[in-house]
C-alpha cells in the first residue's frame, strides 16, 4: 500500500511537471463592502486598482446593502465605487422611504489595506477624502479616469483632512463599515451608521437625503498629488466654504443627537478647519493614530512532505513578513524545513512590526499537515520540495 501511495505521488509530480510546473493554489481576498448613504440595495459595486483597473464587481445584496467581492490576493491602495442602476434603492433618511439610486448617483473609497473578510464602508464621507487624496471620482470607472499616486500616508492624511474639515474627532474611523439605515432599523445605535442617518435627515423640507449628501461631496475639490503621492490641497473657495459650514453644522447637530440617545457612544465633535496648516494636518494625523493592517498569505497550501523545503511568503502593507514556526518543521528566513519523519502538525505564525504609517499587524498562524516520507497525498493536491507555501 505504502508502495502504491509512493508510487502515484511521484506519477504527480512527474505530470505536473510535464505541464510546466507546479501548480499555485489561487488566492482568495474577499472584501467585503457596505454603502451607506442609507442602506444602498441593489448597487453596482467595483473594485479598481490605483490605476483604474477593475479588479471585481457585482451588485448589492436587495435586503442587507452588503457585497463580499474577490480582489483575487490584491489587498492594498484600491478604489471602490458604488453606483446606482435601474433598479437600485437607497433607503433616504429624511423621507424615512426608499428611493431610486440612479445610474447618475455614486459613493467611493479608498482602501489603504484589508485582510480577507474585513469589512469597508462606502459613503459620503469616504468620497470626499477619496477626493482629498486626489481621486477623480467622477471619472473613476470610465476611459477619461487619470490615476494619481496612492499610498498609505496620503490615504491617512485625507481621512484626517476629511475629519478637520466636518469637525469630527481624529479617532472617528472614518473608512469603517457602518451599520445603515434601513426601514426596519432607520436610526442605527452604531456610531457611524447613527451620526449619518441624522445627518441625512438634516436635509432642507421637500429635499431628500442623497441632495444633501452630494452637495456635500460636490463642494470638496479634488486635491492635486505628485508622483511620490504627496497631496497638494486646493483651497476651498467662498461658495463651497458656505456649503461645508453647513456640512460641519449638521454633522454638530447630528453627532448631538446621537450622543443624547447613545451615551456611551458618545460623539464628541471639535471645532472644523477647511484649510488647515502642515501643522494641524500633521497633529491630527498623529492623533488618529496608525493604520490598521493585515497579513495576506500568498498561497493557501497545507500540505508537505517529511523532508520537503518550502519559501514562506505572506505579505503586509506595512512591510517585510518574518516567520516563526513550532512543530514539524523549522524556520530560517522566509525557509521553511519539514523535519519530522513520522509526520505532525507544522504551525507558522506571520509577523510584522509595522512601520511610520502602519500599526504592528496582528500576528497569523497557518498549519500545515506534514505527512510522512511516502505517505499521505498532500491534501491541497499540488507541491513539492520547493513549494511556497
């Protein structure tokens, strides 16, 4: 039997590699999304790279307002756009109905970084630091969309100018996935799923919540970025300086609201600046605290031999992945030995300490079943000494 085992694990490999190699398990990064200027049921949703390039799309869950999309291993500066079709709703909370999200109407993020099953937020507010970071987001999905330079430190910078300019504290989390409103739940407790929902409904009598939003959005221009991805902000003219005062005004009535019903999640607004100083940028930034990250496995093979060798490979927004390991193997660098003869568990944990803009990532820990010499089948069905695992 051993002999038999032996002998088609080796008629494997000797086929794949007839075939030109072997064969990488696919990488699967699901993003999962949440518009919310209410909830937004039956949107078209796209994932581009910083270049425009789509990478995934799909369209809205008609109950929940949620998508998970596969980015397919990529997980770091990408551009989300929700837009509207002919048949997609929004639920509007100044009416307290759902109403019509036109082809016309659209919401953007932007995505420093995620791990596979972390959850973003699409809004209002996520659009205006998209703009602040230098994204065309009217253009974003068409043949006339010119990339800018994204990175971490610029994603972070426009968030906190997104916050200085609405008055809301440099801890909000303001790229997070809210709870939205809905019909059955029209003013969430959620934090920031609460201070939109009463935002929204500080729009003028006979308008409607998407009006108000987008006026919002309209009157932020579009910063201009160097190729290094550093931001250059244009300075908010006259008009649309009336329209944000407006903005920080509701979002002061609104977060008032919210921590009067929910005391323990409180907002506590500041006073806005709609164009600040290196300096105030800089201490706001500081204030909001690092990125969040996460690690990526490159592959999800599980399975080796006694006596195989593999490279580790993971990576993370922050910088390099180190690895450490326990069981039927070892560790040097990204090289990873399976050293036990019977066979075992093999367990790597992914580190990374982080760096200027990226807190340190929650370490992650793969196992790898190691079979004995002639045994097993490799359970993921491809590999060999070599591998990356």
């Amino acid at each position: 039997m051993r002999l038999n085992q032996f002998f088609f694990a080796a008629l494997t490999a000797l086929l794949l590699a007839a075939c030109g190699g072997t064969p990488t398990p696919a990488t699967v990064s699901n993003m999962v999304l949440t518009p919310a200027k209410g909830a937004c049921l039956g949107c078209t949703v796209s994932v581009y790279s910083q270049a425009g390039v789509l990478l995934a799309s799909g369209t809205t869950n008609t109950t929940t307002g949620k998508i998970t999309l596969d980015t397919a291993g990529n997980t770091s500066l990408l551009l989300v756009k929700v837009t509207g079709n002919s048949t997609a709703k929004y639920f509007d909370e100044k009416t307290g109905t759902e109403q019509s999200f036109a082809s016309t109407a659209s919401m953007v993020t932007v995505v420093p970084s995620f791990s596979s099953g972390g959850e973003i937020g699409v809004t209002p507010l996520t659009t205006m630091a998209a703009k602040l970071a230098g994204v065309d987001t009217a253009a974003l999905g068409s043949g006339t969309f010119v990339a800018q330079t994204l990175t971490a430190a610029s994603i972070q910078e426009a968030g906190a100018r997104t916050l200085l300019l609405l008055g809301l504290p440099p801890t909000f989390k303001l790229f997070a996935a809210p709870v939205p409103a809905t019909l059955a739940n029209p003013v969430p407790t959620d934090t920031y799923g609460g201070l939109l929902a009463r935002l929204g409904a500080t729009a003028a009598a006979g308008s409607s919540a998407l009006a108000l939003f987008d006026s919002f959005v309209a009157a932020v221009p579009k910063s201009t970025v160097s190729t290094a991805g550093v931001i250059t902000p244009v300075e908010i003219a006259t008009t649309a300086l009336a329209t944000l005062t407006t903005a920080s005004t509701s979002v002061a009535t609104a977060a008032a609201a919210h921590t009067a019903a929910n005391p323990t999640l409180a907002i506590t607004t500041v006073t806005p600046v709609a164009n600040p100083t290196a300096s105030q940028v800089t201490a706001a930034v500081t204030a909001g605290g690092k990125l969040a990250q996460t690690i990526t496995w490159s592959t999800t093979r599980t399975a080796a031999y006694f006596g195989w060798t593999g490279t580790l490979s993971a990576t993370a927004p922050g910088g390099t992945v180190t690895f450490t390991s326990t069981g039927a193997c070892t560790v040097s660098g990204v090289t990873v030995t399976f050293t036990t003869a019977a066979g075992g568990s093999c367990v790597i944990t992914a580190a990374q300490a982080g760096d200027a803009s990226y807190g340190a990532a929650p370490s992650v820990a793969k196992t790898i079943t190691v079979y004995a010499s002639g045994s097993g089948s490799g359970s993921d069905g491809s590999g060999g000494t070599g591998s990356s695992f």
